[in-house]
C-alpha cells in the first residue's frame, strides 16, 4: 500500500466514525474497502433527479457507486406508476439527512377499489429492486413511502441508515421481500404511526438494526404478515438495558387514544433470536430487556387477532412478551436459550399457548412461563425442560377462569405454582423429576375454585393450606 492510498483509506474511515461514533473503526474499514474511492464521488444527485424527473419516475441504476447528499423523490402524482431499479448491484450512498429515496403518493382511502380514484390508479406499484442503500450520515434513512399503493421492495440492501424501510402516513398492500436490512442504527423496518392494511414481509434478512427489526408504533394497522425470515440481533449489541425487540408491536404510547389500533398478525416460519446467551461471559446479558417477540398493547383498545407460529425463537431476556392483548395463539415454537424468561404474559385475555417446547438446551436459565392479570387464556400440549427456577417454572398470579392442560414437565427445579388465582382447571399434567426439596405443584390459600384431574405428580404437592415460606425463593424473578 502506498502512502497516498494509505491517506485516502484513513480519511474515509475517519469520516465516517466520525458521522456515527456508534460504529466501530472496524466496521468503516469495511465501508472503505467496500467503496474505495467514497470521498471523490462526484455528488449524483441533481444527475439522478433529473433523470427520475425526465423518464417519468424510471430510473435504471446502471453504475457501480452513487453518492447522493438529498433524497431523491419521486412524486407519483407528477410520474405515475415508478421504479428505481439495477442489474448492476449498484450501491447508493446517502451523504446527507433523510431518506435516500423518498416517495410521496395521493391515495387517501382504504384497500377497497371503491376507495380508489383514477389518479390512485395510475400510481400502482411503486417498485425498488436489485440495488443496495449505504448510509454516510446519522440520520440518513434508505426508502420513506408516504400514501403509496401496492409498493413492491425486493432484492434490496440497506445498511448503516438509521431506519431502513420506513413507512410513514398512509399506505397500503406493501410487499418486502428477499431484502437485506442490515446494521442500521434504527429500525429494520418501521411502520411509524402510519395507516397501513395489508403488508407482507417474507425470505428477507433483518439483522442487527439497534432500535428493533421489524416495529409498529401506533397508527392503524391491520394485516401484517412476518413469514420465512431471518430476523436477529435487532437491539443494542452491549449490555445496554432495552426494551427493543426483534418483531415490536406497540401502541402503549398512545394509551387514550382509540384511533391508534393494531390487531390482525400473523408471524409464522421463521427464526427469531439475539445474543444474549451465546454473545456475552455467562453472567452478562446482551441488551437485558429485550425480546423476540414483544406485543405492547394498552387497556383501552389492546391489541388482538395475533398468531404466532412455528418460529424457533431463542436467546433474549423474555422469548415473547405480550402485554394488553387479545386473542392470540402462540402455536408450534421452539423455545429455548432464553435469559432469564421464556414466556410472559400480562393483563390479556383468551390468549391461546399450546404445541410448544420450552428447552434452555445447554445453558442454565429460569426459563419461566408466567401469566398475570389474565383471564380466559390456556397453556397446553407443550414440553418444558429443565427450567431452573425455584418459585416455579410455570406460573399464574391473580388470573381467572384459565386452563392448564397437557403440560410435560420434566426436571425441573419447580413445577407449577398459583397465587390468587381463581376458576382454573389443571388437567392431565404430568411432572416429574423435580428436586425433593421442591414442588411438583404449590397452591396456596390465597386461591379459589381450583380443579384438579387425571393429573400425575412424582414429588411434593401443596393445595390450599398455610404456605411455609421455605418453599419458595422470593428472589427469583
């Protein structure tokens, strides 16, 4: 190397540490290596826009490297129907604040076709494919889509934005699919307070985004469906506390405001997980409050109509996280390597757990199943492992009218214990190889209306008399 080319290296990678300090000098080594030459791109903007402007919203990406300092906008009102696209793999690079790529349509109704107009029409299908987006600012964002309908984002790269996808406003009827988004200081992808219907996100790459992989905050949102995706590691890659998640559907910010709602989810097939274990000494968690899967509804309008589904989900501090909703079904999972918690459920009805296993596999971990404030809600049909807590691995306080049923659970520290719970039935239950010291089953005098049947237990059971205090180690979590 010589020393001109040693300066030039520096220089960028000086640079951009210095746009990010979050981003390691290791990581804009790679930036530099990636794009050698960043710091003589001449700035393509005006030369992009122009052409976005004169081929009526088509664009065709035809060089290697592109660095733009505004975001490049494409109005469908003025263009129709647009496009930017590449088979060249080329890369954009986004110098400045905003989205690289900022689309703006009119469509102000809903999903039906009575609710189109003629101009919505001819603004179909906004489309974004085979090109990658690089963020040199910290708060570059890769593509904003504001009243589109029938956007399609494929084959696309995003890294080292802040959000990468970010919907905001009103669209409908998005597709995200065989996308890379990848180490952006935000979100992955970002439905941000928008009224959106109708969005599929499948066989996409959604890693190591700080602020969370894939996130509903607010708005009204109905119809997302999350299905073959890769999606970990979306929160802080330290021992930074959060409460970020890997897939985060929230409207607790919005707690007396009806208009903000989100129901009709479903998340299937695929593998959620982070590094809370595997990345970090055994007595440090990775970003301790995280989760997988975090549901954050509120009391006045809770969030409801989820299935979860055949994920193999492991390796934050609570595994799914579900808060203020309704009618949920948590279905066919794996669970395991949680740190400390596998499931928690709090202030929800009729939700549905069943068809699982819950294994911490080679770590030693709590691996509690807890529900609290619920009502109607059933665990069933499920294998748990090994969880390693002594106030019990499974868990229902102040909960009625609930159904456990079908539970295997096999040596573990503690079997399944209630506290001021009432109208709740426990049947054909098997647990075993518990500690002598421990207990198979523990209900205090604090419950009420308790069904027992065709149950087995191998080790110690206490039913409604006085609790000796002995019993249970109030410091476990």
């Amino acid at each position: 190397m010589n020393s001109n080319t040693f300066l030039t290296i520096s220089f960028i990678v000086l640079t951009l540490a210095t746009l990010n300090p979050t981003r390691t000098q290791a990581q804009w080594q790679k930036a530099a290596e990636q794009v050698p030459d960043i710091d003589s791109l001449p700035d393509s903007t005006d030369k992009l826009q122009s052409l976005i402007d004169s081929q009526k919203g088509s664009l065709v990406l035809t060089e290697k490297f592109y660095r733009i300092n505004r975001s490049l906008t494409l109005r469908l009102g003025k263009h129709g129907a647009a496009s930017i696209t590449s088979n060249n793999s080329s890369t954009l690079i986004m110098a400045g604040p905003g989205p690289a790529i900022s689309v703006l349509g009119n469509h102000i109704g809903t999903a039906s076709p009575k609710s189109f107009s003629a101009t919505t029409w001819n603004e179909h299908m906004p489309t974004f494919s085979g090109f990658e987006i690089l963020g040199g600012h910290p708060k570059a964002d890769g593509i904003n889509l504001q009243q589109t309908v029938g956007a399609i984002l494929e084959r696309m790269s995003i890294r080292w934005c802040r959000h990468g996808i970010h919907l905001t406003t009103r669209n409908r009827n998005v597709i995200v699919a065989n996308c890379h988004l990848y180490e952006n200081s935000g979100v992955g992808l970002y439905l941000d307070d928008v009224n959106l219907h109708q969005i599929n996100v499948n066989n996409s790459h959604i890693s190591y985004n700080r602020e969370g992989g894939i996130v509903v905050r607010d708005g009204n949102v109905r119809n997302l469906q999350v299905t073959g995706c890769d999606i970990e590691g979306n929160m802080p890659d330290d021992t930074t506390e959060t409460r970020t998640a890997n897939i985060w559907i929230d409207v607790s910010g919005s707690e007396q405001d009806t208009s903000r709602s989100i129901a009709e989810i479903a998340i299937t097939g695929n593998t959620i997980q982070h590094s809370a274990n595997y990345g970090a000494k055994n007595d440090k968690t990775i970003a301790p409050g995280g989760a997988n899967i975090r549901l954050s509804g509120k009391a006045i309008y809770p969030i409801n109509s989820v299935t979860i589904s055949g994920n193999i989900l492991s390796d934050t501090s609570t595994l799914v996280d579900i808060q203020h909703s309704h009618d949920v079904t948590v279905s066919g999972n794996t669970f395991f390597a949680p740190k400390p918690n596998n499931l928690n459920v709090e202030h929800s009805q009729r939700v549905v757990v069943m068809a699982n296993t819950f294994n911490p596999r080679q770590f030693v971990r709590p691996g509690v199943i807890k529900f609290s404030n619920c009502t109607d809600c059933m665990l069933a049909n499920s294998t748990l492992f090994r969880l390693s807590t002594d106030s019990g691995g499974v868990r229902f306080s102040e909960c009625s009218g609930c159904l456990l049923t079908g539970l295997i659970i096999s040596q573990c520290q503690s079997g399944i214990h209630l506290r001021e719970t009432e109208s709740m039935t426990i049947s054909n239950c098997r647990v075993s190889g518990t500690p002598q010291t421990s207990f198979d089953l523990l209900i205090d005098q604090s419950n009420s209306n308790i069904k027992l049947h065709g149950n087995s237990f191998s080790g110690f059971t206490v039913v409604n008399p006085a609790l000796s205090e002995s019993l249970i180690d109030k410091s476990v979590p």
